[in-house]
C-alpha cells in the first residue's frame, strides 16, 4: 500500500490504532472458514464514525480495499480480505448509545459483543432472541450484515427481525441514517433491510437501533429419540401443525450422536436414527401444556423414548448432546466445514436422506445436526485440508447438497451468508435477474468496488450440477 | 536464519496439533492477552496458533512482531477448557517455544535471568536451598530492612522490588496436629522446589494435614525439580532429564498417589505421560506417574476432610475469604470445585466467590519477570475485582499466584486489610486449634 494512503490513514484515526506488524496482519487473514486465508495491508481501530467516514473517503480516492470485521467468526469468509485493503475493527466502538425502555430499543455501537447485549437487556426484564452459536464471541455489528440466525430462530425469528434503524458510512463518506425506534414507519424505501445481510458490501455500519421484547419467564426442555428419520420429521411437522411454535426445536442424526457419544460417554443410545430437542419459553401453564402436548406428539409418532427435564439443572443435561454436537464432530478430524443448506421444514426428512446419500455416492464423512423446527441444517464435513483428493470431492459433495436443498425449494445458505465461499453459488438461488439486480444496487452504493470486493458476487458462477431426480 | 527458523519450526512443532483448530473464535474471550490488549487478535490463542502455522508454512517471516506474539503468552491454558475442538494449547505453545530457543539466541536480559533461573536455580535443588539459606540470612539478621534502606534493589528492575517485598519469612517449625480419621491411604509428597525452600512451612503443614487424616506418607530423597519451567519456557530438553528422574524416583507400587502443593507443577506432573510419550524407556513409567498425580485439596477431600470439618462447630466469627484459581490447576488438572468445598467448610469462613476469579493473575510462572509491563496490567484488573469484593482473605493453590496476588497487594498498599495465603496454611491455621495435640 502506498506511503501517503498509509500516512493519510494513521492521521485519521490515530498511530495507537493502526496495526500493520507481520504478526497482526496475518492474524486478520483469515476468519472461522476452513481454507481462506490472505493478508490484508493494514488493519485500523477507528474511534467514531465520523474517522470512518474520512477513511472512506481516502479508500475511495485511491481505490483501496475495505473489510469490516467483528470478531472473525464467519463461516463463509466474508472477512477475508480478497486483495488486501484495509480491515476496519470495531474494538473502539462496542458502546450501548441509548436504551429506551419505554419504546423498548436499545441503540448500540456495532462492537459490543453479542452476548454481553443479552446480558444487559435480560438484566432489565428485556430479550433480544437472536442467538447465533458464536454469541459469545460475535459482536452485533457481524450480526446485522451477516443477518445471523440462531437455536431460537423458529419462534423469535432472526436478527433482521430486530433490526429497526442503522447509522451507516457510505463509501463515499456520506453518513445515512435509516428507519429509528417506530414501529410503524414506511417512508420511502426500507433502506434497514438492505444494509442487514449485506455482508459489509454497501456501506460501514457504525450505530443499531434494535427492537426489544419482554423476557419469557418461564422454559421447559425436553429431548426425543427415534429409530427413523421420518419419524422424527413427521414430529416436526406435527408440533407445528397442532400450532405449537416451541422456541427450539433442535435435530441430531445419528452420526452426530455416534459422535458425542463417543466423545462424553452419556449413555445416548447410538442405534437410533435421530434425536429432538424440543423446548417452550412463555407463561408457565402454557410452557407445561405446550411441552407435555410435543412429547405426546413424538410418541404418537413412534419416539422410542423421550424424557421432560425437571428443572434448569436436569435442562442442561439433557440439552448437553445438542450443545456439544460441534466439538464432538470436530474432535474427529482436522478440518471441519460447517454448512446451511436449508429447506422448508416440510422436506427436513428429504433432505437429510438427500445429504445421506451424497456423502456415500461421494465417500465423504457428513454428519448433520440443526434447527430442525426452521429447516436450517448443519452438514458437517469432517475432513483433512492436506488430503487434495478428498477435499475435491468434498467440493463436489456440497455442490449436490446446495442443489438438492433448491430442488426442495431451499437455500444455498439459510444462516451464514455469502461471502467469498459461496458467492459462485448465489446464482443457483437467486437467478441471473436476481444477480443483476443486486449488483445495480452495489454499483449505485459502491460504484468504485471498495467494500468488501470478492464476497458476495463471484467473477464466475459454478456450472450447476445436474441431479437424477434424486437418484 | 529464516529457513533455519523455518525447519525448526517444521521439527518442533506438530502440525496435527496445529490443524486441531478450526478458527471458530471460541478460546478469544478466555484469553488474558486478548484481553489486555484492545482485543488484538495477535495476543490470542487463535492468533497464535495461526502463527505458528503460518512461520511453519513460510506463509510470514519470523520476525519481532511473531516473537513478540508468543512471548506475550502467559501459557495460563484457560483457551483450552473453552476449545470446542479440544486443540492442544499448552503443547503447541511450548513446541513453539522449543522452537525458537533452538535458533534464536536469547536476548541479554532475558538470556541473564533465563541462565540464572534455569542453569542455577531450577536444575538442582541444592542450589534453591542455597539462595534460600542466604535469604534465610539475610532475613534472619534484620538485613532485609536495611537492605531495602539502602537501596541495593535499585539495581534490580523494578519487578523484582516488588517481588522481593512479598517474599515470606523464614519458616518456623509447626505444631503437628493430632490425628481424627483413619484414611487407609500411602501417599508419596512431590515436595517441589520453591514449595520445598521458600514455603517449607507449607510443606510441613501439608504433611501434618494429611497425617490429620490418617494417610501415610512418604517423602522420597532426592526429588528434582518437575520442569514445568523449563517446559513453559521452550527449555524442555534442557529439563528432560528432571523428568526422568522423578518417574523412576516415583515408580514404586508403595503408594496410591504422588501428592503435590503446587498448581504449577501438579499440571505439568500430569503432563509427564504427554513429554515421555515417545520415549520408550519412560513411556510405562510416566503414564503410570501422571496417573498417581494428585493435588492437594483433591486428596484432602478423598480422604475425608469434609466429613471431618462437618464435625466442627462453627465460629461466631467469620473471615470473608475468597480463593484465587490457579489456572494450571483449573485449565489443566480441572481441579476448581475441591477448594472451594474446602473452604466453604471451615468453621471459621465465609466463603465469597471472586469475580473472575479463574483467569491468570499473571504471575505464569516466571513470566512476570519477563514480561513485566503485560503482567503488571493483568495484575492491576485482578486487584480491582478484589478490591470490589474487599475480603479479609485470599486463597491460592501455587506459590507464583501466591507471590504475584502479594505483590498485587503490596502495590496497591492493602497490607493493612487483606492478606494472601497458600490454602494449605490457611486450612492448617484454621483448624489448629481443635486438632493442635496438647
């Protein structure tokens, strides 16, 4: 990177917080995706958005690189850099700005970690419900453009759901404020919606008004085993269709039970197919009818066993399974590659026999475990970066998967996002007109390709694999 | 020296271990570093393990900055239990290590007080109990106080002043206590260098509590430091031979358990099978070793403490006293509850749990000798959450968390309100009165 961008950008936000050691740069190389790594030429902390507005600024004149970050947990490498450029953090920025228990938001700085908000509001009698695995670590900001999910989604939705008003630095360093704290407000296009998910390819956002709800105070878990996939998918579609919308409803195959098995040694029994976790928040004599109605509804459906947990201490227990699915699976083998095919729920079962088959016709190791409640699965590759043969026909393996879920009328991605893995697929989904409208919107926003280039749209899309009808 | 750094690196460190970690993050929000530094990713585990790949792989040159990154970590291991991938930390970082000191040329500063402490001090006992009788000397006869008058710390770093102030008194013969249970138990005492000069009394009194309890035990001649040291500190080979002898010392079907005082060493005691794994000699003897490792609050609560303290009436006096975990302890032996049960139980205690109080300190072994700025920092945030809670006691299971939570202390000028202990003394002194024989 030039001298003068370099000194123009130090002026700005200040030496202390600019950072552009070899150790640094390549510790912002890479995020939680398997396989991406490059280094960026600088990587700054700015205090406000006034000194991101001038960075922009500076980027847009020299047509440098930017990658907002929060705390690299992404799973698809949208915070990769692609060509170097400049990695902005929000350490500096992580403030709750305003807190308004009487229209129930809360305005914060994008930095603040996910769960620390949650902390905060609960503190207060107040839920946020977004509540993506990495919330401990996750800042908001990541959440908002990377739209994040979570266990909670079914019931509470996802975070663009919460999402009511945004501060956001364009690239050419003018600042837009969008929506606020009302509840009605439709003036003019919904400019919230499109920043949230954009993966930090429009604009910095740099400030978040979210919307606030009261907090349930009542939760009863329960956990289900049965000896067919199809059971369990009849369950799931049942409990919905009897109008119970339960705030979890968590799905294990039998790989990912193998596997925590052998990894905690819980007495699960390994010859089952599937487990569900099943739990309700709200008022206690709904909670207990709403729960005692889903076990019922497993049984009826063939549940070999299922069991209602006594209090919070015996709800842990038998969540642990569920909770531990990740670290069990990855214990396995080196590399791990976490996906979100999604489906509606309705083809859960389909879609699960549908990655089954996959990873045989393929011979690759696929263990799934997800929100079964919200079609959201997890397949989860358990792999070995160095073995190129495999990795190949992992790839292709994940291609098939992606186009099994939109054969079902799925997602490429229902929670992680784009980004730079898997924008040679976003096509696949969204089609070449959904694909030229958006890049007419990035080039109205970004007209000089400085934020976030290489996430989202791929210079070419993957030919698409054609499937038999299922084989 | 690139390509040399490179090779050693491909040597030392296993690159299994490093492609156990899968980036997701998770270790970040347990890691003091991180912490301490505005959140740099290059002061994480996560950071530092993308280091060591990216030295090993010739992706980065090793340079300052890379040095700096592992130098800066305390090895306090509380990444570990927050892993979901159950990455090996503590090997990974000490390989590392190993790495480095087998290229790199030390640097003055730390090549003196390297040499000192590891050719010196740490490599035979006898010289520990020689700088301990000069110390013993030295504060026998009053000079600790002239000493300190005159200044001749001056010529010290500041660091160590701070260290020097809060160095215990010499030790004084104990009462033993008279014996309440009948544990049917034969242990063998992993006395530990600096537990066993500088805390004898300690020593003396985890004898006596144990004998309390009616547990035999046995203390081997010719103990050697357990090398956890040099382990920490990339000097592993150097310590090898520490290792050796203490498994074959220790290898006898005498005893059910090798009891230690010391968060430090009781971790890397456990660790024994790890480093002798591929030495076919040892392998057997080692695992047998680690398996017998025990800590101290761990083997007091087998062999009946709590049911004997139940017996106790309680005080009409309570001293709010908390306990500092050690993270050796805590990150690797997983030993956290014991302690606190312990405490809870006394007669004269009422027990207040520390907010946070299981991160490092950041004493790590000596590295608040070598990196005093950091550990000073970390040190500062560890008394703030103590001053909030105000207790009368703290509690620790290691004597550098003992040393470092003194000198915290001290710094802060709290003498006069609050004092820490090794919970083996406070145990002893809490119950001495009921089970002193007469």
């Amino acid at each position: 990177m030039n001298k003068t961008v370099i000194e123009k950008i130090t002026h700005i936000v200040g030496e202390k917080y600019v950072k552009s050691s070899t150790a640094q740069l390549l510790a912002y190389s890479y995020d939680a995706t398997a396989n991406f790594q490059r280094l960026p030429d600088l990587v700054i902390s700015p205090g406000n958005a006034e000194e991101i507005a001038e960075v922009l600024k500076v980027c847009s004149e020299y047509k440098i690189s930017i990658i907002p970050r929060g705390s690299g947990t992404n799973l698809a490498a949208g915070t990769v850099p692609y060509e170097g450029g400049i990695v902005i953090l929000f350490n500096r920025m992580d403030q709750i700005l305003n807190f308004d228990k009487e229209n129930l938001t809360i305005t914060v700085q994008p930095g603040i970690i996910s769960e620390n908000l949650c902390t905060f509001v609960e503190s207060h009698g107040l839920f946020y419900p977004p509540d993506p695995s990495s919330m401990r670590i996750s800042t908001i900001g990541g959440n908002v453009s990377e739209n994040s999910g979570g266990l909670r989604g079914l019931k509470y939705g996802v975070t663009k759901d919460y999402v009511k008003g945004l501060q956001v630095v364009l690239p050419n360093g003018d600042i837009l404020e969008t929506g606020g704290k009302l509840a009605k407000d439709v003036a003019g296009y919904d400019l919230t919606s499109l920043f949230v998910g954009a993966e930090g390819t429009l604009g910095v956002v740099t400030a978040i008004t979210l919307k606030l709800i009261p907090l349930p105070q009542y939760k009863m878990t329960s956990i289900a085993y049965f000896e067919s996939l199809e059971d369990a998918a009849r369950t799931v579609s049942s409990i919905i269709a009897n109008k119970i919308i339960p705030v979890t409803l968590e799905f294990l195959d039998k790989k990912t039970i193998i596997a925590v098995e052998q990894y905690m040694r819980i007495g699960l029994s390994t010859d089952v197919e599937a487990m569900l976790l099943l739990e309700q928040d709200g008022e206690m004599y709904q909670v207990e009818q709403d729960v005692n109605e889903m076990v019922r509804i497993a049984k009826d459906n063939g549940a070999l066993f299922t069991q209602i947990a006594k209090d919070a201490q015996e709800a842990e227990q038998i969540k642990i399974a569920r909770r531990v699915a990740l670290s069990a699976l990855a214990k396995l083998k080196p590399t791990v590659i976490l996906e979100d095919a999604t489906v509606p729920r309705s083809e859960l079962a389909k879609m699960v026999m549908s990655i089954n088959d996959i990873s045989e016709k393929y011979m690759v190791n696929i263990a799934t475990f997800g929100h079964a409640g919200d079609g959201n699965l997890h397949p989860t590759c358990l792999t070995d970066l160095r073995d190129e043969d495999e990795m190949q026909r992992v790839e292709a393996a994940f291609e098939e998967i992606f186009e099994a879920a939109l054969t079902l009328g799925g997602t490429i991605t229902g929670e992680h996002g784009v980004g730079e893995m898997k924008a040679p697929y976003l096509e696949w989904k969204i089609g070449p007109v959904g694909i030229t409208v958006m890049k007419n919107i990035k080039q109205a926003f970004d007209p000089n390709n400085i934020m976030n280039p290489g996430k989202v749209f791929a210079k070419e899309t993957k030919k698409r694999v054609v499937v038999d009808g299922g084989n | 020296m690139q390509q040399q750094m490179q090779q050693s690196f491909e040597t030392n460190v296993d690159e299994n271990l490093l492609l156990d970690c899968m980036r997701c993050g998770f270790c970040l929000p347990s890691c003091p570093t991180y912490l301490h530094t505005e959140q740099d990713e290059a002061q994480s585990p996560r950071g530092r393990i993308a280091l060591m790949k990216a030295v090993r792989d010739g992706i980065v040159p090793f340079d300052a900055s890379v040095e700096k990154s592992f130098d800066l970590c305390l090895g306090c291991r509380a990444c570990e239990p927050a892993c979901p991938a159950g990455v090996q930390y503590g090997a990974l970082i000490e390989q590392t290590r190993e790495a480095v000191q087998e290229v790199k040329h030390s640097s003055f500063l730390e090549k003196t007080t390297r040499t000192i402490v590891f050719n010196n001090l740490f490599v035979k006992q006898k010289n520990m109990e020689h700088a301990v009788s000069l110390l013993h000397f030295y504060q026998k006869t009053g000079m600790q106080k002239a000493v300190r008058k005159i200044g001749f710390l001056n010529l010290f770093p500041k660091h160590l002043k701070t260290m020097e102030a809060s160095l215990p008194p010499v030790a004084k013969k104990i009462q033993p206590l008279k014996q309440v249970k009948t544990a049917a138990m034969k242990v063998a005492f992993f006395t530990g260098c600096l537990m066993d000069t500088l805390y004898k009394e300690t020593n003396d009194k985890t004898v006596s509590l144990l004998q309390m309890l009616g547990v035999d035990v046995i203390i081997p001649d010719n103990q050697n430091c357990c090398g956890a040291l040099h382990g920490h500190s990339g000097e592993l080979k150097r310590g090898k031979q520490n290792l050796i002898l203490n498994v074959e010392l220790f290898d006898s079907d005498d005893y059910t358990y090798i009891v230690n005082n010391a968060g430090g060493c009781g971790a890397f005691l456990k660790e024994y099978e790890k480093h002798l794994h591929s030495d076919e000699r040892y392998r057997e003897k080692a695992i047998r070793f680690s398996k017998k490792t025990i800590d101290i609050s761990s083997l007091l609560v087998k062999a009946g403490l709590l049911d004997y303290l139940a017996t106790l009436p309680q005080q009409a006096n309570q001293t709010l006293v908390t306990y500092q975990d050690s993270c050796h302890l805590r990150n690797v032996n997983k030993v956290f509850n014991e302690p606190r049960m312990i405490l809870q139980a006394l007669p004269n205690v009422h027990f207040k749990e520390l907010q946070n109080a299981h991160t490092c300190c950041g004493s790590a072994g000596i590295y608040n000798l070598l990196q005093p700025a950091l550990a000073g920092d970390i040190l500062d945030a560890k008394m703030a959450t103590i001053k909030a809670l105000q207790p009368t006691v703290i509690v620790t299971a290691n004597p550098g968390c003992l040393l470092q939570i003194q000198a915290g202390i001290h710094k802060a000028k709290l003498e006069v309100s609050m004092r820490a202990t090794h919970i083996v003394d406070f145990i002893y002194n809490s119950i001495a009165k009921y089970s002193k024989i007469s």
